[in-house]
C-alpha cells in the first residue's frame, strides 16, 4: 500500500517542483494556465502510476 500510494503522489511532488524552479521559488508569478498545465502533469503522473500499479 505505501509504494502505491509514493507513486501517486511522487507525480504531484514532481509538478510543484518544477513550477518552484520555473518561478525562482516565487509562487505568487505563478499564472493561470501554468497552475492548470502543472494539475495535469500530476494528475497525469498519478493515473499512469495508478494503472502501472493496478
């Protein structure tokens, strides 16, 4: 159950970690669709672990 679980959320802490280096750690220049582009890669991420799991 943990690896299943790391590997749903190790997409999501992917995704912030790009975001926090694409905006030299400062959130608040973070736009709209980079926010929607970055939920995507993660819920992404996490649907393909899931299946690989699974």
């Amino acid at each position: 159950m943990g690896h299943a679980l790391f590997g749903l959320l190790l997409p999501a802490f992917a995704a912030n970690s790009v975001m926090v280096m694409a905006t030299h750690g400062r959130p608040e220049t973070v736009t709209r669709w980079q926010r929607g582009i970055a939920w995507a890669v993660a819920a992404g991420g996490g649907l393909v672990s899931a299946g690989l799991v699974g």
